[in-house]
C-alpha cells in the first residue's frame, strides 16, 4: 500500500492443525465475535485484527481473541496503516434500519450510515472476501445517497428517502427487486450490494430465522457474502461520495486483561461441528420439560439437544424492578458455550444483556455462510 511498508512477517498466516495457511479475518463491529466465529468455522481462518467501540464488548472479544489488537473507532482508522486481510467481515449498526426502530434508513450520520466506513474500508485493503451481517430490515429500509458533483438529486433520492408512510410505499415494490427502479428510492440492501459492485466484488444475499438450525426463537438475519472478481491493488476510490476522507486517528487499543501467553490453544470453533451434526435430530421432550417449559418444550428440547447442554433459568427475580431476563439464558438461546459473555470481561449484568442482544447466533451464521459458499 502507497506510504506504507510491511514485512514478509505481516503476510504470513496462521497454521492450522494439518500445517495448511489459514486465511486471516479483519473484523468489524465485532461484538463478542459470534460472526468471527462462523467465519473462522466455515474458512478454516482467524481473526487478526478488531475494531470494537464499546470497551466492555471489546473486553469479552479480546478475552477470547487476546492476540488480536482492538483497531477502535472505524471513523478514525487510517487504512493505509492496517495489516491487509484475506477476509472483512462486519455487521455495522442496524438501529436505523431495524423495523422496530425509527427507520431513518441507510443514510450519512446515522448508525447505520457507518455501513460507509466499512465500504472504504473494503477499497482501502482490498480482501479477497466480505461478509455482512445485518437485521431483515435491510431489506425494507431506504438508503439515502449524498449527493456528488454533477450528480441528479432528484433523481437519486426522489421525494426524499424519508421514513414517512408517503416514501416507503414508494420504494420499490417488494424486497426481492432491489434498485430496480432509478428513480425510486433504493432500499438499503440495495445500496449495499450496489456498493460491493462498484467495488469489483460479486455478492449474493440470503435472509434465514434462527430457528432454521433449531433455535428456539426466530431472529430472521440477513448475510451476504462477496468474493473479488477483478483484481485491483490501487484500490477503487469508488466510495468517497459516502463521506470526507480524513486521516485516520483511532487509537489501537490492548482491552484484554491478561497478556497473551503463546501457548497452543484448542479450536475456538470446535463446538460448532458438534452443533451441525445435530441439526434435524429427531427428538422428544420428556414429561419434565412440558411441565417446566408448557409448550415451549419441544422447542427447548430440540436446543438443548443441538448445543449439548440444559436450559438456563429464563429470568432473574427482583422485588424493585420484577423479572429481568437472566443473561445466561440469553447467552444459550444463543447457541454460545457456557460463559462466552457472562464469564469474560467483568460485564454487569445489563452489559451483558446489551452486548448479548446485538451479537450475532454463530450456528445461524455458518449455515448461511454454507449455503452462499456452495
């Protein structure tokens, strides 16, 4: 990269078991890693680099990835100083985008607009693979574009890509067309996958419940994932219309508590093929579990039986504020192993259930990520 020099060490790739490269991760909006750790699963890789802003979610990242340096504020990274990665992977903000939000949509100075940082991110590294992850009102939400000179306002952004009842009904007529229409406004997948294009990146989509590998819950997810088709080292310079470029300040942060040690350690992702191999078993619940859980049992059966272990207590009981979901039952409703969130970081109990909240299911992730790889 231009002003920059690495070292044939900064190229060189973790070993696996068999003694084969693995393919290096640069991760994004990282959470607790739950899509780092599909990733990682699916492409026999590892993740390299983070960037996390909420240092007690970056405290439960690096507990289990404590080689990894937290790069910190995505609007500060100055690229040109980042170890290249083989593949990027992030599920950027979905607040404005969410259906149970305000829908403000995929536009600049939103959460979700942060989708932008990502994109310059993918110019500026050039991976050979991305991965997105986002909530299904990606495909609902409209995206807004800034406009460029010499650009057609009117045209790109018709009547004002607002969230009002006015606009949405005159977004392209149903999910499955996106962009179809020029001059209607885009839908945020849409802008995504028009983005990843201009990038020189193939991309395709799937949208898929949780309960498709046997979680007890629906949590419909959006994932796509993008392959380079054209070679391009320079970089593409496509995305600066998204925002001003400007030198990156983001402090490279060490949020692990302990320093790394070197030894060897197990698989991260081992769990996961315990967990594939059970999806579609047949099972029955037992008289016990229709009396605890009514019926939710089979449900609940049927997850237990995939993650190899019991349920947790749903709730924690409090005179003041009443019942408050427990978070290491949200943690299994996850498909975590035990502990992932709720024994790393010294969260309180309220951070646990936040960062448990926008993580991502791993075992939902690589089926997705399967079936878009074949």
């Amino acid at each position: 990269m231009p002003g920059t020099t690495f070292t044939g060490a900064d190229f060189m790739h973790d070993l696996d078991i068999s003694g084969e490269p693995r393919l290096r991760i640069g991760s994004l909006f990282s959470g607790y890693g739950g899509l780092d750790l599909a990733v990682e699963h699916v492409f026999n890789a590892t993740t390299v680099w983070f960037s996390e802003l909420n240092a007690p979610v970056a405290r439960v990242f690096s507990h289990h990835w404590p080689e990894a340096p937290n790069l910190g504020d995505i609007t500060a990274i100055d690229w040109s100083q980042v170890e290249p990665v083989d593949i990027l992977i992030g599920g950027f903000p979905c607040q404005d985008v969410s259906t149970v939000g305000k829908r403000a949509g995929l536009a600049p100075g939103t959460r979700s607009g942060l989708w932008a940082h990502m994109a310059v991110a993918i110019d500026a590294l050039q991976p050979e693979w991305v991965v997105i992850e986002n909530v299904r009102g990606l495909l609902s939400s409209p995206a807004t574009r800034p406009s460029a000179e010499g650009d057609n306002h009117d045209r790109r952004n018709p009547g004002d890509a607002s969230p009002d009842g006015a606009t949405l009904r005159n977004v392209e007529p149903d999910p499955w067309h996106l962009g179809d229409y020029a001059t209607r406004p885009l839908r945020a997948l849409g802008a995504v996958l028009g983005d990843l294009a201009d990038l020189r990146l193939d991309a395709g989509w799937i949208g898929l419940p949780a309960s498709l590998v046997g979680a007890p819950h629906q949590r419909f997810r959006i994932f796509a994932l993008a392959r380079r088709t054209v070679p391009h080292p320079a970089g593409d310079g496509l995305i600066a219309r998204w925002r001003d470029s400007r030198p990156g300040a983001s402090e490279t942060r060490d949020d692990c508590a302990v320093a790394p040690d070197h030894r060897l350690r197990p698989p991260r992702t081992g769990w996961l093929i315990e967990q594939e191999s059970r999806i579609g078993d047949a099972v029955v619940a037992d008289r016990r579990t229709v009396q605890r859980w009514g019926r939710y049992a089979d449900a609940i059966t049927r997850w237990e039986h995939i993650t190899g272990r019991p349920a947790q207590a749903p709730a924690l009981l409090n005179d003041a504020d009443g019942p408050r979901p427990a978070p290491a039952f949200v943690e299994w409703l996850m498909g975590l192993p035990t502990g992932w969130v709720t024994d790393s970081g010294d969260l309180t109990q309220n951070q646990q259930i936040t960062a448990l909240g926008n993580g991502v299911l791993p075992l939902q992730a690589v089926s997705a990520l399967s079936l878009l790889a074949a």
